[in-house]
C-alpha cells in the first residue's frame, strides 16, 4: 500500500508543481513513471490500468504550448546531440523498408520515434540552471524508488534479481544500467549539498542504488560505476579549480565509499566480478560472457554482408549462419549480440552507426564547451555538476556495450541532459544569476 501512495503523491505533487512552480517538473514526473512502472510491480493490480506515461506526456506538450514565450527559447535546432538522435531515429525508420521482421520492426520503430518527440518536448521544458537541477532529482529520486524496491524483492533468481525489468528493459541487467548512471550524480549533490539533511538523503539515495548493483549482480553496470565514479574523483582531487576543502573532501569520499562497497559487496558478487576474467578462456567450451566476443565478430562478418543492416533483431535472424559451429550457445544459435554497438551495426547498418557514434560524441563535445564556459565564468559548483553528468554519460556507454540498448529510454535522458546543459549555461550565457520561472 505504501507503494501505490507514494506513486499518486509523485504523480500529484509533481503535477501541482508544474503548474506552479516550475513546468520542468513535468519531466520529473514522467521519470518516476518509468521508474515505478506500476503494470510490472506486485503492487500493480492496486491501481487503475491505465497508460499514466501517455497522459504526461499529454501534459508536458500542452505546458509546452501554454508557456510559449518561455518554451520557444528552447530552440532544438541549436543543439547537436538531439539533431543526431533524430537523424538515428530517422535511420532506423528507414530501416523498416528492409528489415528481416517489419511487423516487429515497426512497433520498435514507432516506440523509438514517440521516445524522440518526448526528449524534445523535454528539452523544451528546461529553461533554466535550476530546472536542469530538477529533472536530475528526478533521476537520483526514481533510481532510488527502483533500487529500494529491489532492496524488498531480494536475490529471487539464485544469485541474482529478477522480475524487476523496466518498459523497455524487461531483464535486471538493464535496470542495473539504468540506475548507474545515477550514482555519479548522486555524489555530486552529496558532495556540493551545504544542508546537512540533503546530505543525508543524497547519502541513503546512493547507499540504496550501489546495493541494488550488488544485488542484480551485473558485471557490466558494476564497470560502469566503477569508472564513472574515477573520472568525477580525478577531476574532484586534481583539478586546479577547487571548492574549500575540495581535496580533502575527496579522499574523505573515497574512503568512505571504498569502505561502503566492501559492506555491501557478498561473496556472489565479488566472485562474479572476479569472474570475469575467469571467464575468457571458455568461450569455446561453454556459454559465457566472453561468448559475447564471439558474437560481436559474426556481426561485423554479418555487417559486411548486409552493410544497410538487417532492421529489429537483424543479428538474432542471421546469427546461426555466422556464430563457427563448436560454440556453445546455451542450446539455442539465434542469439541476441550483446552489444549496443554491434545492436546498431546490424540493424541500421554503417550509416546508423555513425549517427550513434556522433550522438555520443556531440554530447561529450558540447557537455565540454559547457565546462569551458563555467570554469572562465569562475562558476565551480556548475562546472562539477558538468563532470558528473560525463561520467553519467561514461557509465552507460560501458554499461550497454554488453548489452542491447540503442533505444534505451536513459541514453536519450542523457542526450538530453546534455543538450539542455549545453542551452541554458552557453546559449542563454548563463552567469550565476537567480533564475526566474514563469508559470502556466
């Protein structure tokens, strides 16, 4: 029960606060629905059926219409990164006209390009420092909602958890990515917080998404936090422009969370993390992670064949023709490639590829020119919250090259996040200065 209160106060509150104080707040509504994703949980059958996702959308584009003058500042068109996602977006619906499955093709294709108008009605939505700050509450509040809720189910599936998936993301190892990239935020408003208590939410918020890691047992979310976490702490301790006790901060951070991690880390978890390189050797023999390796070289055979790619699941259609006999497969040679590289590859070709590529790369660039911009400005706090959400953006780039996540709803937060970042800090030359919020 006190899950289903807790999912209409989000929803209630969140909307209240749209309207009045800030329209950004919106997205931050729609984020605990992704989150919450009451039609999966044990909870669901407690609340109507009904698609709450769809009426807040409805809602962001009407606030998107009402506040106008504010909104149509927000101009998509000076901000690469959500160009190039539409232009992968467009590839892949051109990719429908020859893909192996076009019935299935068609309903990714159609889930894809509703995720691209939502990241633009979203990018509208954020006019200001503060409403950036907002929407990245709203990521550390629903990973700490999903990972809570992963705290009460427990390992359910021998070592791992499982039955926790999201819309997009029905295995645990998809969830772990999605909230990786939270943790690296998480520290970051710990870290900055002057208030005490916001310290202590900030601290029990991570506590909870790093035992959510631990306990789903994914390799690839656990390298992800791992190297996210090193690059906000090199830039923390090294960096020549420094907050008050910045350095020693840092070391204080790194023992404490070296000494939390070796908490909650059990004897499944570091097995399996030490297993991983363990496991290179037995690709032949048996299934395992460096399987994936396997298959990442029959999809560029594959690519090379079909360098337009092959649509939704091209590599899942193709693969028993490419993966060399003598693999151990699980029992089954249609496999999923494992990677959101290869993913791309093989379902929109080179040309995909490259648009993907130069996503990434445009988010990083542009997060970078925000950086340069706050360190002239003197702006320090601003200037950390930008190496935070680069590592936010490292982490799931390592996360989903072991998995399948070209159309992964939290890539295109963190597209967005970047190209929102990018407008309210350089476009609108950002100083400092309070922020004003009109209201509906």
């Amino acid at each position: 029960m006190l899950s289903v209160l807790m999912f209409f106060a989000t929803i209630l509150c969140g909307v209240i606060l749209s309207l009045r104080h800030s329209i950004a707040i919106a997205f931050v509504v729609y984020q605990a629905i992704y989150f919450f994703n009451p039609e999966k949980r044990w909870w669901g059958n407690l609340v109507p059926d009904i698609s709450y996702s769809f009426f807040i959308v409805i809602f962001m584009a009407l606030l998107v219409l009402a506040n106008g003058k504010l909104t149509k500042e927000n101009e998509i068109s000076k901000v690469p990164p959500l160009k190039w996602s539409i232009l992968v977006m467009l590839t892949y619906g051109v990719a429908y006209f020859y893909a192996i499955a076009p019935e299935y093709h068609y309903t990714f294709m159609i889930y894809f390009i509703k995720l691209i108008i939502i990241m633009c009605l979203a990018f509208k939505l954020i006019s200001s420092a503060k409403d950036l700050t907002y929407v990245l509450y709203g990521y550390i509040f629903s990973a700490w909602y999903v990972s809570f809720y992963v705290f009460q189910i427990g390992r359910n599936a021998g070592n791992r958890v499982e039955g926790v998936g999201l819309v997009d993301s029905p295995d645990a190892n998809g969830l772990a990515a999605a909230i990786a990239p939270s943790l690296v935020l998480t520290l970051y408003y710990y870290w900055i917080s002057r208030k005490y208590w916001m310290k202590g939410v900030f601290a029990i918020a991570g506590i909870f998404i790093a035992n959510a890691v631990v306990l789903i047992n994914s390799r690839g979310a656990f390298l992800a936090v791992a190297a996210s976490i090193a690059f906000f702490m090199y830039f923390m301790y090294t960096s020549s422009f420094q907050r008050k006790h910045q350095k020693k901060m840092a070391v204080f951070i790194t023992i404490a969370g070296l000494s939390g991690a070796l908490y909650i880390a059990d004897d499944d978890f570091i097995s399996r993390i030490t297993g991983i390189a363990g496991e290179m050797d037995k690709a032949e023999s048996q299934e395992s992670g460096a399987t994936r390796l396997v298959f990442w070289k029959a999809a560029w055979d594959m690519t090379k064949d079909y360098p337009f790619g092959n649509g939704y699941r091209g590599f899942n259609y193709f693969s028993p023709f490419y993966i060399p006999e003598g693999i151990d497969t699980g029992g089954n040679r249609s496999r999923s490639v494992h990677s959101t590289w290869f993913e791309t590859l093989t379902e929109v070709g080179y040309l995909g590829l490259l648009f993907f590529i130069m996503m990434l790369w445009s988010a990083w660039k542009h997060l970078n020119k925000v950086r340069s911009y706050l360190r002239d400005n003197q702006l320090v706090d601003e200037y950390f919250k930008i190496i935070a959400l680069q590592g936010s953006l490292i982490a799931f780039v390592i996360a989903m090259t072991f998995l399948n996540r070209m159309r992964a709803e939290v890539l295109y937060w963190l597209i967005m996040f970047s190209a929102a970042a990018y407008n309210v800090y350089v476009l609108k030359k950002y100083a400092g200065q309070p922020n004003s919020q009109n209201n509906t």
